[in-house]
C-alpha cells in the first residue's frame, strides 16, 4: 500500500539533518563531475593539439598576384617539351648511320631509338647501348640522338627536306 506524505510530513523530513547531509553530497558529486569533464576536455584537447598539428594558414596574398605567380612559372613547366641548349652546340655525326624512330619515355632509361647503319635495316637501341665499335648511345631527346664516340658527343637527327620538315 502506497503511502501519501502529507505537506506537513514532508516539511518535517526537508528539515532534517538527514536532508542536510544528502543535499551536500549531492552537490559535491555534480561539483566532482564538472570539475572531472573538464579535466578530461583540458587533457584530450592538449593531446588532439600535439598528435594533429594545425592546418597551414590560408594564403591571404591578393587574387591579382597569386595569379601572376601562376603565370611567371608556365615557362618553367615546359608545356611543349624542352630543348637540350647543350645538344644545340654539339656537331653532327658523320657516321653512316640514319635516325629512323624515336620513343621517348619520360624516364630516359626506358626511351629508345631505332637506328639504320650503312643503309641496313634499323634496329632498336636504348642509352647506353653500343651501335658499333667504339659508339654508344648517350641520350635520347624528341627530335635527335646523342652518341659518344671516342670521348666526344655527337648528335644523329632526323635527316630534313629542303621544306624543312623531317623525313624519316
């Protein structure tokens, strides 16, 4: 049977010591757990701080020269492949040998050539194989080969018509 305090009743047991004693504890049990989350927040946020380090600051730079920074390196990308200024300069070889093919790889150690010697059928070379005695291929570029022949680079380029153009 369920027992209904009256105002009077439960006046009389508010006031009591007991009341007393259990509104404390329960106030230092909230004071406990704030002060516990809060440590614990502090802790984690020092630890999420050391193991992610913040993110790099936004570029505030204006649009107007972040863009003609973007425009001065164009030239240095080489959209259109690059020359070998070196290759220029260097005389043409004399050998009975004409260029044929080229399969540039953008790694030179898998490019490779075909070359024709003395009007024979062409054969496949890679850098650093040798053709004939005494001749290797040395690089391989777009439009040209590079031989060393006795201690001196020579190039083999396609031969050109009198237009201009390559002819293979």
């Amino acid at each position: 049977m369920v027992t209904i305090l009256k105002r009077e009743q439960w006046a009389a047991w508010l006031d009591t010591r007991a009341w007393d004693e259990w509104r404390i504890s329960l106030f230092l049990l909230c004071l406990g757990s704030i002060v516990f989350v809060s440590v614990s927040v502090y802790i984690f946020c020092l630890w999420y701080h050391d193991a992610h380090p913040p993110l790099p600051a936004f570029n505030d730079r204006p649009r107007a020269s972040i863009a003609s920074a973007a425009i001065h390196r164009i030239p240095a990308q080489h959209l259109f492949g690059s020359t070998n200024e070196r290759s220029l300069q260097l005389p043409t070889t004399h050998l009975q040998l004409r260029l044929v093919g080229i399969a540039k790889a953008p790694e030179s150690r898998f490019s490779k050539t075909i070359i024709s010697m003395d009007g024979k059928s062409g054969k496949v070379y890679g850098v650093g194989d040798t053709l004939a005695v005494g001749v290797q291929v040395y690089a391989i570029h777009s439009h040209e080969v590079i031989l060393q022949r006795g201690g001196s680079l020579e190039k083999l380029s396609f031969l050109k018509t009198k237009s201009g153009a390559f002819a293979v």
